[in-house]
C-alpha cells in the first residue's frame, strides 16, 4: 500500500506564513504537521512508501525537509509543475499525475496534510482489510452549517455508502467526510478515468463523490476527533494545544 499525501496547495488562507512556504511543514511543537501524520503512517506494516505530492514552489523545500527524515519506509517527492494558487491542478489532478508518473498499481492510502489526528490510521487500513473494498472515514457533525460546507453520506448498517453528497443545503445525515480515504488496487481504474468522466477536480472530496456512485463503498467512523489547520486561528491554537 502506498501512502499518498496531497501537498500542492498554496494556503492562501494562511497569508505571509505560508506565501513562501508550505503549510504541512510549519512547525507543531518539535514536529511538523506533517512530520506528526508520518510519524504515525510509517508504523503500519502494509505501507511501503510515503508519495507526496507539491507543488513546483515548494518541491525544494520539501526535498530539503526530506533529506533530515529517517522514516522506516521510503519518501518520494512529486513536483506537479504548478507554481501559483490560480494554475494549481486541484488535489484529485494531482493524485491522477502522482499514479501516472510512479506507474502506481498499489492499494493507496491517500491523506491532506493539514490535520492532526487523535486517531492511528491502522484502524482505517484494519477496517478496510475487513471490508475488502474502497473506504472512506466519517464523523458525526451536529453542526447543519458545517455539513452544508462538506461531504455527506448516508451509509447502512454495515457502514456501506448508499449516497453522499458535496455541501448539501439538506443534508440527509449528520455523517461528515473528512479528507482520508483508501482506494484498492482493483478500483484504480475507475480513478484513473474520473475526471474525464465528470469527476470534479479540486477538492479530495469530488473523487470520493464520484467513487460511491460508480464502486462499492465502505464508511470507517472515526474512533476519535480531529483537528483541521486551515486558518492562522487554528494553526496557533495547534501550536498552543499540541506544541
């Protein structure tokens, strides 16, 4: 399985912290916010190499970051050729180009870079050896205004997705989406092909989407929370909380 992290972006949100820099490599304690992921995906015994893909601006200090790590398994840097927000591919391009450069034929474990987790993502990969299918994670979200800004599922008694949804003004359920997933080998090429068939391109979540309508699904809910980076805000009360 291959563990593949979403990196391109250009965190605009985060202004001059990140104008030149990227957001999954800002410090968190004696860490990083992605150095905190790895630390715990490079433990899973069915993982044998981290891909991450950026962006052309940041791809040096990625590799510059990637020289002072000693992870068990393998780490190898995309360059997507992007160099500002507005020619970005968006993050379903980017897996497309990261699986078509590497000749990729592997389970893949794909993640966005901006979370810090309380969770071991080994449950996720238990849940899907279990499963046998394409997987997704859910949480349960109370918030109606917060579904209305992401991906929504309704799954039936065995966590199989029957329908999800991207904001929806009605949800259907209060089961959020966040951006981790698990695609086996045997559904790569129905990604391969998605953005050609009508597959949004910028959020992790329109390949999600697309996936349930066209594949057997499976939902993992979250065995605890997560914390999402997307704001200065947030990022300083990461530093305050876990640093």
């Amino acid at each position: 399985m291959k563990n593949i992290v979403i990196a391109a972006g250009y965190a605009t949100r985060l202004g001059e912290l990140t104008k030149n820099f990227p957001k999954p490599l800002l410090k968190i304690g004696a860490s990083t916010i992605l150095g905190r992921m790895l630390d715990d995906i490079d433990t899973i015994a069915d993982i044998d190499e981290h891909i991450i893909v950026t962006n052309h601006k940041f791809a040096p200090i990625f590799e510059e970051w990637k020289e002072a790590q000693s992870y068990q398994k393998p780490i190898t840097i995309i360059d997507d050729g992007t160099e500002t927000n507005d020619t970005r591919l968006g993050a379903v391009c980017d897996l497309l180009f990261a699986m078509e450069k590497l000749s990729i034929d592997d389970d893949l474990l794909v993640v966005a870079a901006d979370n810090i987790l309380y969770f071991k993502f080994q449950e996720f990969v238990d849940f899907f050896k279990q499963k046998q299918t394409s997987c997704i994670m859910c949480h349960e979200q109370p918030s109606i205004e917060k579904l209305q800004r992401t991906g929504v599922i309704v799954v039936d008694d065995d966590w199989s997705v029957l329908n999800m949804e991207e904001k929806p003004q009605e949800p259907k359920s209060h089961w959020a989406v966040p951006p981790f997933y698990i695609y086996r080998k045997e559904d790569l090429d129905l990604v391969r092909h998605s953005v050609e068939n009508g597959c949004g391109k910028d959020a992790p979540g329109n390949l999600a989407h697309y996936m349930v309508e066209h594949a057997v699904m499976h939902a993992w809910p979250m065995s605890a929370g997560r914390f999402d980076i997307g704001s200065l805000d947030t990022y300083y009360e990461a530093q305050r909380l876990f640093g």
